[in-house]
C-alpha cells in the first residue's frame, strides 16, 4: 500500500528519455520524470500546481478506506483518471473497477443496467443479466455524471449504498454486495437540490468526501507539461520526431481559457502534431485578443457570441436580402420560418427597425438600420456565411447552440459553460434545446 500511494506525495520514475526542449536553445531541458505522477497500473497525473497537489494529497488520504467520493469539476478535468487513482491505491485495486455513465445510458435501461434483471422482466429480457453492481463486487463503482442520475433511480441508489443490498428486476431475492461507490459530476448538485432535480439524502450520503477538480485555467503552470507529455505520446504514435514546443505556441497555450480543460488541450496537441512536419511543434491556436467579462481571455477560435447577437445579425442580414420587406411568400419573416407578428415582436425585443419598403413611385430607402447593402455588422463569422442562403432563425439559433456545446463538451453551467458563452441563464439554454431538438454532446 505504501509502494502503491507514493505517486500522490513523490515523484515517480518514468522514461528517463522523455524530455523537451524549448525552442530557445538557452532555456532549461524539461524532463517529464520530474512531474508524471504514475506507479504500477496507475493513471499517469500531470502537473507541479499547488491546486493539483493538494488534490492528489487528498486522494492519498481517502484511498485506503472505503469511504464514498463525490469528485466535482468541469467537463475535461480528469474525474475518471482521479476515481480511477482512488481504486488502485485502495485495498480493492486486485478487484474490478466498473464504469457507468449515467448520462450516456438511456433512463428506460439504466437501472438494468445497474441491478440487473431476470429473464422475462420486461419485454426484450430473454436471458438473465448481471448488473454492473454485480460485476464490481468486492471492488469499485464509478458513477460518472451521477448528476444525470433520475430522479426514482436515486432512492434506490441511496438504499444499495446504505444497506448494501439490491434485487435484480423481476427477482424478489435479496443481494449483498460489497462496493465502494465513487460518484463524479460537473453539475451543481446544491442547486440542482434546490430545483427538486436531486435528492437532497442521496447527496449527502454521496459527499463523504468531496473532492473539488480545479479548472486548467487555474493550473497555467502545469500546461506546458501536459503539452510535452501529450506531444510526446502521440509525436511516439504518429512516428513522428518532436523534440521542442515553440516558446510562442507555449505562451498562447497558457494565456488561454480553456473551456474543455485538459481533453480540449490533448485534443489541440494531437491535431498540431498530425499537422506539424517539423521536430519543433508550433499549432495553430491564434494569439487571445479577446477578454472574458472576468478578465481572463478568450481565444479568437472561441470568440464567444450570445445568442441575441446570432438573431439580431440573422435577422439584419434576412431583411436586407428582402430589401425591408416582413410579410409576403418572398418577405423576411417566410425566409426565417416565423409568423409576421412573432418577427415584428422580436425586432421590436432586439431593437431593430426597419423603413418602409420602397415603391416603384418612391427613391430607394437605406437598408434597415446598421445594415448596409454590401456587409451586415456580425460578431459571428457563420452568421455572415447565411447570406445568400435560405436559413431559417431556429436554424442559425442551433447553429450556434451546438458550437458553443461542443466547445465545452456539453458543460452548460458555470463559469466557462455554454450559456455563459451565449449570454443567457443555465435554464433558458437548456429549454431552448429541449425545443430545437439539441441533444447535449456525451463525454
């Protein structure tokens, strides 16, 4: 057990070979063995920061006992990498560490999936199943997303942990297990509470011990390593030779918000190593000329744009390809798949006007307000790309919605989720979704 949790407080030895330099031949060589934190059969955790150590010092502390784990953090933390961490430097480490995806599982199957059911539960059930409580007896259950968890699943889950007994579906025989059970979500479960979205027992028997996830954008000193380290695993895969990261392309990488954490910033160094076709790695991210509202920057490839900009520019560009004309098969309002008095309303919310359309008897009118008759004024560079194409608003509204979801790989709430980016509440996003059809992208 020593052996095995010395990776949390020491630093361990890896490939001696693994080293970087700078594109400036006069800064110090970085050797990854001084920062990988890995043993035996253990998630590899890059980073130096204070906040990533004080996380891997409490993973250190709860690992040898039983306790439950509630891992909070953003999408692309790493949450399965800490939970997978707690499982082997837990007693249980010989015994199976099971995964479930509570947001990727459909609600119909997931306590199925969990329990398991005896032939002829329910229609389609032709053979007994064993159920992932089943399948990690005597080890882990990880529930990702617990978050997603429904709402008449949770009392069940809560019984299982706390009496550590359970029936398949379509069996009235009681079993025992024993599991360790580690939960993990970016979701606010407090405030989820307090929507009735989640069960206020369950929480509290799940956050034994929290464990808070910090947010790359709280770690710049630890980018440059997980940048060597990604560029010198897929540099090996690719059979590529990478021996330097350009100071340029580091320092473009730490002044960068990063939305989707860690998987967003190993996603970036395997596409700049397919492209690159020289040793010395320098991508393509371009320099963050763009401000959060909390000061903290923004890069132009996410140059965030509301919602209310993407109508406002749609609609500007459709009523001057209609020369001002609402109604009519040919007017804005058909071209945008709305009734008249809904288009004139928004206009009206979005503070748009528009002059009356010219007659043959009239002179031409000016277009409708900021709008000229080459270029419409546009903070979103696809907007721009709708003009001369039929686009109907719900469509440039999806557009947008789903962009700004799979740059935050589904994160809707907090601080760098997509509502912030689009400039609206948590809830009003997540309703307009439900209403345009938008699924949520599954990490």
């Amino acid at each position: 057990m020593v052996a095995q949790t010395s990776w949390a407080s020491e630093a361990s030895t890896v490939d001696r070979s693994a080293s970087f330099e700078t594109e400036d031949t006069m800064s110090a060589k970085v050797s990854l063995d001084n920062y990988a934190f890995h043993g035996s059969g253990l998630p590899t955790i890059i980073g130096t920061s204070a906040a990533l150590r004080s996380v891997l010092d409490m993973v250190r502390v709860v690992a040898p006992t039983d306790a439950t784990v509630l891992i909070n953090g953003e999408t692309g933390t790493g949450k399965e990498l800490i939970a997978e961490a707690i499982h082997k430097c837990s007693r249980r480490s010989n015994r199976p560490f099971v995964k479930v995806n509570c947001a990727a599982i459909p609600a119909g199957l997931l306590e199925s999936e969990l329990f398991g059911h005896e032939r002829g539960a329910y229609t389609g059930a032709v053979t007994r199943s064993i159920g992932r409580f089943e399948r990690a007896d005597g080890g882990t259950l990880f529930f990702d997303e617990v978050g997603d968890l429904p709402l008449d699943l949770q009392p069940k889950l809560l019984r299982v942990i706390q009496e550590r007994e359970f029936e398949r579906l379509g069996s009235a025989a009681t079993i025992h297990t024993d599991v360790r059970v580690i939960c993990a979500t970016h979701h606010n479960l407090v405030e989820m509470i307090n929507e009735r979205q989640f069960r206020a027992d369950l929480f509290y028997r799940l956050s034994v011990f929290p464990i808070e996830l910090p947010p790359l954008r709280e770690r710049p000193e630890d980018i440059r390593l997980m940048a060597y380290h990604f560029a010198m695993a897929y540099g090996a895969r690719m059979r590529k030779r990478i021996t330097a990261i350009s100071e340029e392309f580091i320092a473009v990488l730490v002044r960068h918000s990063w939305p989707g954490n860690v998987r967003e910033l190993q996603n970036l160094i395997e596409r700049s190593v397919i492209l690159s076709n020289d040793q010395v790695l320098s991508g393509s991210l371009p320099e963050l000329s763009r401000a959060r509202s909390d000061g903290s920057p923004w890069s132009e490839t996410f140059k965030p744009v509301t919602l209310e900009n993407v109508q406002r520019s749609h609609i500007l560009k459709t009523l001057d390809q209609t020369k001002g004309k609402i109604g009519g098969r040919d007017g804005a309002a058909a071209r945008l798949g709305l009734p008249r008095t809904t288009l004139i309303h928004r206009m009206k919310r979005l503070g748009i006007t528009v002059a009356p359309v010219a007659t043959s008897e009239s002179p031409p009118m000016p277009p409708p307000n900021g709008v000229s008759q080459e270029a419409a004024p546009s903070g979103n560079s696809k907007a721009q790309s709708d003009v001369g194409r039929a686009c109907t608003l719900a469509q440039a509204e999806i557009e947008q919605i789903v962009e700004a979801t799979e740059m935050t790989d589904g994160l809707i709430d907090g601080e760098a989720g997509a509502a912030e980016i689009l400039g609206v509440p948590p809830s009003t996003l997540r309703s307009r979704m439900k209403k345009l059809g938008i699924k949520r992208p599954q990490v």
